[in-house]
C-alpha cells in the first residue's frame, strides 16, 4: 500500500516532485502541528493511501509538509487555512481541498487518482447516491412522464406565497454555524484584511502590531480569501467594519475599541499572552497561527527595514552609554592597575598595591570631580551611535543571508552575532581606543582635546596608531556578541511569556545573556584595554606601571599572567558585569521599543 511522505525541507519538496512521473498523482497536504483537525486530516490520509497498493511507477504519491515552517512553498500553493490539501499532476494543481472533510477529500482524490482496490474496506464513510426527492419524505424514480402544467391556477387551498427555497436556507444556516466555529477557533481571533506578515490595510497592520507588541497569541482568519464569511460576519456580529477582534468567541471590536480597552486596562491582554507550546489555545480547520510571533518571539533579523533597525540601535547605543559612562570609566582604571594579585612577596603588592574597587571610585572622586565619571564620553557617545547601528544592520543582513542555509537557529544566531561584533568593532575601533585614553588619564591630562588627541595621535604613532590592540579587540568581540545573541534569542521567547518585579522580558534576556558572554571574552577585553594604552604615552596612564608587552594578544596576554596571576586577566570584572548587565538590558530594552515605535508611526491609517 501507498504511504505519507513527511517532507521537511523546500529541496526535498522539490526534489520529491520532480522524481514522480508525470502520470502520477501528488496529493499535497499542508498542516499545522497545533491545530487538531490536521491530525483529523492525517487519519484520513492514512486510510486513503492504505487503499492505493504500491506500484512503480506510482499511480498516486501522498506528501505532508508543514504549513508553517516551510513558508514559501505554502505562499506559492496560496495556503491561508489548514489543514489544506493541493492535488497536483505534472506540475498543474488539479484541485484543493480545505478543512477535513472526509467525504469532500476522498472524492477529490478519487476523481483524479481513480478508486483505491479496497475501497469497500475503508474506515470512511462511502460516497451516497442521491435522487430528487418528490413531494414527500420518500424518495422516488422520476414518473415516465411529466404533467403538462401549462394551465395550473393556484387554488383556495394554495399558500399566498411559495415558500423560500430550502438550499437558501441551508446555506445561510451553514453559514452562521460555521462562522461560529470560527470566532471560537482560538482564545483571541482576529479577522483581518491579509495575513500578519502581510497585512492589507492600516487597521489590520495596527492591531497586529499590538498583539505582537502584548506577546498576545491569536489565530487569524484573511477575510478577503473568503466572501462569504467577510460579508456573513459583518452581519453576524453587527460590525461593519474590520478588523474584527474576538475573546474567547465574544467580539471586542476594531482598533478603536481595542485601543480604548487597553487605555482603560493595560493588562487587558495578560491572560492571554504567548503561552508554551500546544497550550495557546484551540485550533480549528480555518484558524490560522502566525508563525514566530510578537514581542515575545519575532527574532531581531526579522524586525523593521534596514533605515529603522539602524536608527533604533544608534539610539539604544546612545541612551546605554549615558547611563553606564561612570562604571566603564572605573573598570578601564582598575583594568590598568599593574599589581600581583597571587604573590603576597610582590614588590608592588607592598605597600602599592594598587586600589580596590570602592577606594579608586572614591579617588576619581576627590580628586577629579563628579565629571570625571564621564572623561571620554563624546568619543564613547560616538562609539555607542556608531556600534550599534552597525551591529544590528549587520546582523539584519547576515541572517538574511544565511537564511536559505538553514543553519540551526542556534548556530546562525552564533555566526550572525559574531559577524555583526566583528564588523561594528573594526569600522569604530578608533573611537574605541580615544574613549579608553581619555578615561585613563587621571589629573594629569594627556591630551587637552579630542581634536588635540586626533592630532597628536597622528603625528606621534601614524593612522596605525588607532587600531592598537585591534586583533584582540575582533578576537574578543567574535566569541562575546556571538555569546551574547545566542543566549539572547534562545531566552527571548520563553521569558517573555513571564513577568518580573525588576523588569521585562527582553531586559532580563539581555541581562542574562551579557553576564554569560562577558565573563567567558572578559580577558581579552583586558589585554585589549593595556595594548590601547601603548606608544609614546603609555608612562602616563596606571601610575606609570604600565609595561611595554610585544605586539600581539597571546604574548601578552602570557607576560600580564607571569607578572600578575591568572586572577590578573580578570581586573574589573566585577565593575564589568555590573556594567554590562545593565547596558546591554537598556540596548535591549530600548532598542525594541524605539523599533516598535517606528514601525508604528510608518503605518498608514486607512479605513474599511
């Protein structure tokens, strides 16, 4: 006997069809894990094929793909229902069926594939022979001949007026209990114009965007691939407009009336925020999910265009600069500190040992003023301007283009992280190194200015001496950023669907996620911070300690190790995770919201 195919990728799709003969019928069925009637649709399936024996070459081939995680062969099949079954031979779609019927699917397949050899076995109900009913309940052959009407006249008997045709009635019956079905299909429904990846209309784009922005889980219906029930359901309901929003079967209203509740009650949504998997809600045959939804599960490379993904992070850049300016200055200090931290018989650990964390915060603040904090921060402010929006273009991109690799989620996140470090690093590095130097210099000022810096850099070191130190700063960037972001998506999602007292989900998957990435390219950041101090100024920054290390990170990294201890690669890594944790929850944090805020004001108001 026949049986399904599971197929799992576009190439083995492709590479299935094009093995068939000609002859041979593909019977295409799209589903959807999530939704029950697909399992329906599977049994039937099932059955079918056990009737079809199998030959070679194939009278018939049956295929089951995922509606959702193969997109593009279900947008190019016009799939907005599941489940949904394509019949198709030599490349030409005979026929589509959607919903499970059972008798609608088996006469469909029969038609083009002919009858299975054990029809009269199947566990389907069999097709029915049906005859015009006469006058009563019985059903009888047609008379051998018709009465000659032609001079008919109603009598006293007769009804006024002919009743309304049956069919009518039954039609609009079946309507009403199908529409039915459908505002109860999910927790939260919405009939819209289009889909959520592609709305049609302003409203409908609106409302999508505050389900996503809620991390609200809802299924859709598109009301312009079906007439019936965009016209049936203005009546229906008593709403002439959409969208059309439904809870739990009850209808909400459009946008307005939506926007007004959330006004009254911005937890108007909290019970029904994106759930773990299989527990959002019901499914039915026409109830559609939107695939990786929301504020709690659409990835960074699928967000904005590439204008508003770069603005958002030069502001989420910006704004986490500002905030962590005194910490980066204090870590950078206790970075340059040269002093064992292992040997006790030290020279330097006598009597100079240099300051703990507390002590050297309070000496940049006596002796240098509260501004201190902030030494080096139009250069940083540029750096973080600059970073930001090169890394999150970058990352857009990258993944766009590993997209058709299909690469583990985890893994492209890894390699799109680390690229977008890497390539914001070198293209900002310059700015790097001016920040570092100017938050290093105590009381005594090395440069004067930051165009004074530019200048004396130039002519003291050349254009090279900007990128001291870049080697390790690429190197410690690639493993950090491709840390971070996979540990950032991998988070995002689940601890969206949770609340804490100390902030949202996104800030808490950042938080976590920059902890973790830190501590693991935390030396490299070190010895980057020592190279940047190189050159004919080096004597002026740490307490005039400073050595001069070869070039290259692992030599000295071996030399800071020999003189200072393994604990001598991590100076300031305290400062520096109470410092990343925040700055990199804010970037987070802002750059989503500066995002959504974006994307709303792009969207066109239009009315049904």
């Amino acid at each position: 006997m026949s049986q399904i195919i599971d197929i799992n990728t576009d190439t083995a799709f492709h590479s299935h069809l094009s093995s068939l003969p000609p002859s041979t019928l593909a019977v295409i069925s799209f589903y959807t894990p999530w939704a029950a009637p697909c399992k329906q649709m599977r049994l039937i399936l099932e059955t079918l094929a056990s009737s079809y024996p199998s030959q070679d070459p194939p009278v018939i081939s049956f295929v089951n793909l995922d509606a959702e995680e193969l997109p593009d062969i279900s947008e190019s099949y016009d799939v907005t229902a599941v489940p949904f079954l394509v019949l198709q031979r030599d490349g030409k779609v005979l026929e589509s069926v959607s919903g499970s019927d059972a008798s609608k699917v088996r006469d469909a397949v029969e038609k083009h594939a002919g009858k299975g050899g054990n029809t009269g076995k199947l566990g389907l109900p069999p097709a029915l022979e049906t005859i015009p009913r006469q006058n009563g309940d019985e059903a009888h052959p047609p008379p051998e001949k018709a009465k000659n009407l032609s001079s008919y006249a109603p009598g006293a008997g007769d009804a006024a007026t002919a009743p309304e045709l049956s069919s009518t009635a039954g039609d609009k019956e079946e309507l009403n209990r199908r529409l039915g079905e459908l505002v109860k299909a999910a927790p939260v429904m919405l009939f819209m114009k289009g889909t959520p990846s592609t709305p049609q209309c302003g409203f409908s784009r609106q409302l999508v965007g505050i389900l996503r922005e809620k991390g609200v889980r809802y299924g859709f219906f598109n009301i312009l691939a079906d007439e019936d029930v965009r016209q049936g359901l203005k009546e229906w309901s008593d709403w002439p407009t959409f969208p059309q929003l439904y809870l739990q079967g009850e209808l909400v209203g459009g946008l307005d009336i939506v926007k007004e509740e959330l006004e009254n009650d911005p937890d108007f949504f909290s019970q029904f925020q994106a759930a773990p998997k299989g527990k959002g809600g019901m499914a039915a045959p026409e109830a559609q999910k939107e695939p990786r939804m929301s504020s709690g599960g659409e990835h960074l490379k699928d967000e904005g265009s590439k204008i508003q993904v770069a603005a958002a992070g030069a502001t989420a850049g910006l704004v986490s600069r500002f905030c962590i300016a005194p910490l980066d200055v204090l870590k950078i200090r206790l970075q340059l500190q040269i002093q064992s931290l292992t040997d006790p018989l030290d020279a330097r650990s006598l009597g100079k040992r240099g300051p703990g964390t507390v002590a050297t915060f309070k000496n940049i603040l006596y002796k240098e003023g509260v501004t201190a904090f902030w030494k080096g921060n139009v250069p940083a402010e540029l750096l973080y301007i600059s970073y930001g929006s090169i890394q999150f273009s970058a990352y857009r991109v990258s993944s766009q283009l590993f997209r058709p690799l299909e690469l583990p989620s985890g893994a492209e996140a890894f390699i799109c992280g680390a690229l977008a470090g890497a390539s914001a690093t070198t293209v900002t590095y310059p700015l790097d190194l001016l920040r570092t130097r100017f938050a290093a210099q105590g009381p005594d000022k090395v440069y004067a200015s930051l165009r004074s810096s530019i200048g004396d850099i130039t002519r003291q070191e050349g254009v090279k001496g900007f990128f001291r130190g870049l080697g390790v700063g690429v190197g410690q960037v690639i493993p950090y950023m491709g840390l971070f972001f996979s540990a950032y998506e991998t988070l995002r999602s689940p601890l969206a669907t949770m609340s804490f007292p100390f902030g949202s989900g996104d800030a808490t998957a950042g938080t976590i996620a920059s902890i973790f990435a830190k501590t693991g390219a935390f030396p490299l950041d070190l010895i980057r911070r020592r190279l940047q101090v190189q050159g004919p100024t080096r004597a002026r920054y740490g307490g005039g300690n400073i050595p001069a290390y070869s070039k290259g990170f692992w030599r000295t990294g071996k030399a800071i190790v020999a003189s200072e201890g393994w604990r001598g690669l991590y100076k300031g890594l305290g400062v520096g995770l109470t410092k990343s944790a925040p700055a990199s929850a804010i970037t987070m944090w802002t750059y989503e919201r500066v995002l959504t805020l974006m994307k709303k004001r792009d969207r066109l108001v239009e009315y049904d």
